[in-house]
C-alpha cells in the first residue's frame, strides 16, 4: 500500500496510509512510532467515552468527530499488530462482518435472507445471547461469568454479571422485590456507620448497595452507567449555576454558608434543571 495519502481516494484507505506513515521509522513521527498496545489503551477507553459524552449532549458535529478520534485508535491498534505480523485493519473488520453474520440468521444466510423467524426484538436479544454463549462455550469458557471483561467501568460489569446470571433464573423476581434489596443494603451501610465500623466494612457495604442499585437499573431497563453520567452532568450544570449566582455577587463558596449554598442549588434546580 502506498503510503501517499494525498494520492489515496477512499477515506478509510487515506486514513490507513497516514497512520502507516506516520508508524514509519524513517521519517515517522517520534511519538507514533514508540506507542505499543499498552500505551494506546487509555487513549482508546478515552475516546469511547468521549463518543458516549457527545451523543449525551446531542451533540451531532461533536460525535462525528468523536467517532473518527475513536476509528483511530482502531487503526492504531491495527497497524501495531501488522507490523507484528498478527493481523491486520482487513482482518479486524472481516471478523466483525462474520460475527454480525454469524449472530443475525434470520437476516443473513447463503441465499442472503434469514434462515431463523424472529418475532420481534426481544426475541432477537435472546438469540443474540444464546450465539454468544455459544461461542464462548467454543473458546473454552463454560463459566456463565466467563469472558466478562474485568476492565470494564464497574457499574457496567456489575449490569452484565446481573444480565448474564438472569439467564440461568438467578435474578429477583421483580423491580419491588429489588426496591426492598436497596433499602435493606442500605440499612446495612447505616448500622455500619452507626456502629463506627473501619473502612473495609463500609467499603464492603457500600459497594454491596451500589450493586443493588445497578441490578435495580437493569430489572427497569435502564443502562446504570449512562443514568449515572447523566447524574454526573446534571449535577455539574446546577453547581456551576451556584458557583456563577456567588461569583455575580461578588463571592465565591469559600465565604458561602451550607445554608446559602441549598438555597442555590435549589434555584438551580428550576433554572438549569
């Protein structure tokens, strides 16, 4: 492949030979050619989470580009691994391509239409499951748990451990039953705190409640990780409101009371929500 990207014409093509280039040793730029997976990594759960905070704001401009910093470090993954002579950008997407295949057959077959009816989305979410498991059954991993991703955020491994043991029946009936869990949990925190415990006990009981909640999320189709981002921002919004209504007089929350701080927050919640 030339590594002109100038004489290129598919975008995806262009934006292979640039990082090719700028991989080269000769002539390459510095800090590309010293990158290795590990060093990359940050950068790329980075970038996942930027795409995750732009469609958030409903920022489309913002997202185009966000989706294009994160193609990149497809591309950068890719290009170490050819260079390691492991695979290569054409492998990474002709795998993804079989796998979409694989799991779609009442899309995809032979002749090209579905070999499976499925009813409706729900139903298509469980052959989906059902595929995965499979194929992790495949890699050797027979453990329901097993192939879960450790480095994944807490909250969103916590929702996939409560998904996947679902499956074989272990789950809480209903939401109520679950309501009833996060406030015993939270009772557990409260007698802990009450009784001075250390803080291995409370990080035990915390993180048990925050468990709870997570698996409260899934029982009502609610993704925890984006409910708690969404928490993040609006949290965020109405401080900066406070921080603004002090500072236009001439103060800040240094020299603000607890008492005029509330008074804010509650501005905020009606002016910025």
């Amino acid at each position: 492949m030339t590594h002109d990207p100038e004489s290129i014409a598919r975008p995806i093509d262009r934006l292979l030979a640039i990082m090719a280039r700028l991989r080269d040793p000769q002539g390459g730029c510095p800090w590309d050619v010293e990158q290795t997976f590990a060093t990359v990594a940050p950068h790329t759960i980075e970038e996942a989470y930027e795409v995750a905070d732009a469609i958030e704001r409903d920022d489309m401009a913002d997202l185009r580009d966000e989706l294009g910093d994160l193609l990149l470090q497809v591309v950068f993954h890719a290009r170490m691994a050819e260079e390691a002579a492991l695979f290569d950008f054409d492998a990474v997407a002709t795998a993804i391509a079989d796998k979409l295949v694989r799991r779609h057959p009442h899309v995809f077959d032979a002749d090209g239409v579905g070999t499976v009816s499925v009813i409706d989305a729900a139903e298509q979410t469980e052959s989906w499951e059902a595929q995965k498991t499979r194929e992790r059954a495949e890699k050797a991993h027979h453990g329901v748990l097993d192939g879960l991703t450790v480095g994944l955020p807490a909250t969103t491994r916590a929702q996939k451990m409560g998904n996947r043991v679902a499956r074989v029946g272990f789950d809480w009936p209903d939401p109520t039953r679950l309501l009833d869990k996060v406030q015993e949990e939270l009772d557990e925190v409260r007698a802990e705190v009450n009784a001075g415990a250390g803080q291995a006990r409370l990080v035990d009981e915390v993180g048990d409640l925050m468990f709870t909640c997570v698996q409260l999320a899934r029982k009502l189709n609610v993704d925890a990780e984006s409910a708690l981002r969404h928490t993040n921002r609006k949290f965020e919004r109405r401080f900066r409101y406070l921080e603004e209504r002090l500072d236009a007089a001439g103060r800040d929350t240094d020299d603000a009371s607890l008492e005029e701080m509330e008074q804010l927050w509650q501005q905020a919640k009606t002016v910025v929500g």
